[in-house]
C-alpha cells in the first residue's frame, strides 16, 4: 500500500501535531516560525556522535 493510499484511508483519524523545538533557551511551536525560520528548521540534519553512551540502540 503506498503512503498516498494510506493516508486516504486513514485521513478521518488524523490529528494535527504540534511540532516544538528548543530556541534560545525556550521550547517554541514550529508553526509559529516566520518562513526563514521554518526553513532552517526543515534543512536540519539530526546525526548521533559514534560512541556516545546516550545514542539510540538499534
């Protein structure tokens, strides 16, 4: 089933999600960002250090 198909199917129980993120100190709704802003926050690119003892387990 492709992503499309899923969506379709499902589209009556989905929700909107609020998506925070931590800016100068504070947590703040992305949705609130000016267009620059939500760019920035789109190009992010998450990464783990090797050898870190907090990264995931997979």
């Amino acid at each position: 089933m492709s992503n499309e198909e899923i969506l379709k199917k499902y589209h009556a129980e989905r929700t909107k999600c609020t998506v925070y993120t931590r800016v100068m100190g504070y947590h703040r709704p992305v949705e609130t960002f000016n267009a620059g802003k939500q760019g920035e926050f789109a190009d992010r690119v998450h990464f783990e250090e090797p050898g870190c003892p907090c990264a995931r387990q997979h």
